[in-house]
C-alpha cells in the first residue's frame, strides 16, 4: 500500500540498554531505488532516543509518499547495541497516475484563451534525464514549455514579442539536478501576469519573465507527455516524456481524471493506454557477464 507519511516517533527496545540515538531515514516505492529524507537541503539525520523508554517523536518538514521505509542508524547507546522500536503516522494515499511510453501525447484542447494567471502542478518519475512533459502555444508567438533536459527541470515562456522584434520574450529557467532517478518529483508554476514561482519539490525560484506584454496567448491545445509536431520553440528532435505523472492539473482541471474518463484526445498512444506506473528494475551488475 502506497502511504503518505507526516511523522515519525522512536523508542528504544523494550526494558533494555539498547536504543538508537540518531539515525537517517530513506523511502521508496518500489523496494528498489531508496531516496534518502532532506531537510533544509540536507540528508538529515534525526536525533533519536536516550533510554529505552521515552518516545522521541519528529515532525517532517516535508511529506513523503512511498510504499517501503528504511531507518539507517548512525548512532547508538555506549551502554548496549542498537535497538529500536518505531512508529510512523501518516494515511492512505491514492492519486490518477498515467503512464507515458515515450510516443504518446495527451491532448487538452479548449477554446482560445489569453490568461493572465495559470497555476500548473504535476509529479512525475522517469529514468530518461529528456523528455517534454507540457507544451502549449499561441499563433501570436507565445508559448510554455516544461521538459527535463539533462536530467534538470528545464521551463520556457514566452509572453510575446514586440512588433518591432527589438524586446524578446523568450525566458528560460532551469531547476534541479539528477530527476532521471525514478523517484517521485512534484512541480508547481504560477504565474501572475509576468511574475512565476517554479517549484520543485518545495524549493521556489521567483522570476520575471522577459518582455512587456501579460498575457499568454494560447490557441486550443495544450499536450502533454511531448510536443506536437508545430512545436515552435527553436530546436528540433526533442523527445516525448518516458515515464509516469500523477494528479495533473491545469487552472482547476484535473487531467488525469479527464484522461481516465476519456475527456481527452489519447489517440496518439500506439500501445494501450496505461493507468498504472510501469515499474523499471534496476541493473544488478553482480550477474552481468564480465
């Protein structure tokens, strides 16, 4: 069962000299691939017990969602040896996962818009460091798009240029480092006229888009998991996001359950259309031929 942890509570083992004194915490999702807890941008190792009785409870700064938790113990009692008894508070978790195969595109199509304000948040896990996760554009010369490039968060917009061609629009911003680790990654982009915060899980960069104009002039479609074949920022051969996003939603729509419900355009799937999260196995380099 996949479960959303908020806190976590220690204590030593039972009427003993044994208990942990600090110890680091990893999760996952597949039993597999393990992420170790930051906090404050750090592997935090949290301060655990000092007898064997009293309960030493701490509250994550940041939720995590995962199915396997691992406790690495980096500290324990003089007295005795490691000893623990643990406790995890969290509840049942459950969300619209969609899984892209690298061809596929979703298409949400809607009636032109010239929007002023547009919040945009997503997760998504992938082992590929490319891929175009959303793309939308206008006839006017706008556009948004989010890809992983280099296994960095790559967002570009464009407001528009002016007609004279001498203020450009085009802005572009990166985040993160090393998301090609199939592990969870949630994003956020809100935008208000042409000031953006661009999240990534947790972590907020405050810009200015170039150019003077507020709006973005997006005609009928906005994709995702790749870009249409009129894709128009410079650049060809980009490729179609490979993996998973879960809880897509775009200015109060969900996607994902849109999808599900077959509200939107998935005709360009060659294979079927997966509601589940392929797992990806990682390589044991033990039983590889020399």
């Amino acid at each position: 069962m996949v479960a959303s942890g908020h806190a976590i509570a220690t204590q030593g083992r039972y009427s003993s000299s044994d208990w942990t004194t600090q110890y680091r915490l990893l999760y996952s999702d597949t039993g597999r691939n393990w992420k170790p807890y930051h906090q404050d941008g750090n592997i935090w190792a949290f301060s655990g017990n000092s007898n064997s009785e009293s309960a030493v409870r701490h509250e994550l700064q940041q939720g995590i969602v995962a199915r396997f938790l691992r406790l690495i113990p980096v500290g324990w009692s003089e007295e005795g040896r490691i000893g623990l008894r643990i406790e995890v508070y969290g509840c049942s978790y459950w969300a619209d996962v969609i899984n892209f195969d690298g061809q596929g595109v979703i298409s949400y199509r809607f009636k032109k818009m010239k929007i002023i304000k547009d919040v945009i948040a997503l997760r998504f896990k992938t082992s590929e460091s490319e891929g175009v996760i959303l793309h939308g554009e206008g006839q006017q010369g706008d556009y948004i798009t989010l890809e992983l490039r280099k296994a960095k968060l790559l967002l570009q917009i464009n407001l528009g240029d002016n007609q004279y061609g001498s203020i450009l629009g085009h802005t572009s911003v990166t985040t993160g480092s090393l998301l090609d680790d199939n592990h969870w990654h949630s994003v956020v982009i809100e935008r208000y006229r042409r000031n953006v915060n661009f999240t990534l899980d947790g972590h907020t960069q405050h810009f200015r888009t170039n150019g003077e104009f507020d709006h973005l002039d997006l005609d009928y479609e906005l994709s995702f998991g790749g870009m249409p074949y009129s894709g128009k920022p410079v650049g060809g051969g980009r490729k179609n996001f490979k993996g998973c996003m879960e809880s897509i939603n775009y200015n109060g729509d969900n996607i994902t359950d849109l999808a599900r419900r077959k509200k939107l355009d998935t005709s360009s799937f060659v294979s079927e259309f997966l509601f589940a999260c392929a797992h990806v196995d990682a390589i044991n380099f033990e039983n590889m031929d020399n």
